[in-house]
C-alpha cells in the first residue's frame, strides 16, 4: 500500500510506503478505512485516518479458497466479489467491529465478478460477459433485481 500527497497534483509524492497485502487487486475507502480486496488472502481492513501511518485494523481471511478480486463498504457493510472452487459469489460481511469482520450473506453469480459498485441501495455487479443488479437496502438480503448476459465485456472497471 502507498499513500501519495495529492496536496500538488503537479508534484505527486509518496507520502508513505509500507502495508504489503500478499496481491492486491482492489481498494475501495469509506471514511477512515480502506477496503484492499487482495487476491489471494481476502479483505484487509486498513485505518488511512493517518495517512503517514496507514494501519492494519482486521482481515476477512479466505487463504486457500481463490480470489477476492473487488471490494466496496458503506457505513458497517463490506461487499466483496469473491470465486472458489468453482463457485462465484458476491460476498456481504459485517464490519460493524472492522477488526473481525463476519460474513453476512452470500449471492451466486453467474461468473466471477470483477468490479461493484455501490450506488444507494444498488449494487452493480460485472462479471465477465455478465452484469447484475442487486439490490443491497437490506445488507443481510441481498435481491437480484436485474441482470444481463451475453454482452461481450470482460469488465475490470467500472463507474
């Protein structure tokens, strides 16, 4: 994990250098926290209120099960996208206490989903050649609500 000083966007420095996450492929920051969805070891829960001195506050351990390859958090929920043993989910956990976080609930996806995003209470979710709507107002419930296939993405980022 680096934090960059932002503060000169003509002169952008590395204002510190130092959590190492085993393959990070996502980060996504709610308040104090970043969310890294670190491929090969789950959800690392980091406190960036100092952003000289980034801290490493919990972890969502999924070691020996795949990759967690995004993740999104609003207020006590984090949402990852997460694929195992020929399974693909998108995972909800309580992260009420950040430093033990606990798993909540679970809806299967059609492929491995690659990016979310959080908008209110919609959760959009691509996969590749795959994008689903679930609606999130009840963390703990997640509700498809809309999807469709067959489209020719291989998404790995959206907005």
């Amino acid at each position: 994990l680096v934090t960059l000083d932002l503060h000169d966007v003509n002169s952008i420095s590395e204002a510190w250098s130092g959590y190492k996450a085993d393959k990070a492929i996502d980060v996504h920051i709610d308040g104090h926290l970043g969310y890294i969805a670190d491929d090969l070891s789950g959800l690392q829960i980091v406190d960036i209120s100092d952003p000289e001195r980034p801290s490493s506050v919990g972890l969502f351990d999924v070691v020996g099960t795949r990759e967690t390859y995004t993740a999104e958090a609003r207020d006590s929920f984090a949402f990852i996208g997460w694929w195992g043993s020929n399974r693909r989910f998108l995972r909800v956990l309580d992260v009420t206490d950040p430093s033990s976080p606990v798993f909540a609930a679970e809806e299967s996806c059609r492929n491995p989903p690659q990016d979310i995003v959080l908008r209110d209470t919609l959760l959009c979710c691509a996969e590749q050649k795959q994008f689903q709507v679930f609606n999130v107002a009840r963390p703990r419930e997640p509700v498809r609500v809309g999807s469709c296939g067959g489209i020719g993405i291989n998404a790995r980022n959206i907005a």
